[in-house]
C-alpha cells in the first residue's frame, strides 16, 4: 500500500497528540500500525545480532546479484 502513511497521516497525527494531553485510549489507535511483522517475530534479540543478520543476509544477496550480472 504505497498511500498508506499519506491515507492514515491525519488520523495518526490526531492520536498522537490526545496520547501527549494524557488520553490513554488513544493509544489503541497507535497500536493498531504493527503489521503483519509481529507475525514473524518468534524469538527475542538484541539490536548488534539483528544488525549482523542484516549484515549477513544483505552480503549473501550481494553475491547473488554479482554472479548475475558476471
């Protein structure tokens, strides 16, 4: 959904500011932006190892794409 953020951004912004004047319910409509991600998240990690698997994972794909184009 690439108009997303523009279709959401009125709406995101008005909660935003009624979480910062303290209501908490507006919250929940923040809440709600997580995405399908969470679905994946299975294991909890800290931010070096999830930087060195994208390391990792964007050299793999490096390579890919040089033995294409070699």
């Amino acid at each position: 959904m690439p108009f997303r953020g523009q279709l959401t951004a009125y709406v995101m912004h008005r909660a935003e500011r009624s979480v910062a004047a303290g209501n908490p319910r507006a919250r929940l409509v923040l809440n709600q932006i997580v995405g399908q991600g969470v679905g994946m998240m299975d294991e909890v990690k800290t931010s070096a190892q999830i930087v060195r698997e994208f390391r990792e994972d964007f050299r793999s794909a490096q390579g890919r794409m040089r033995a294409l184009t070699l």
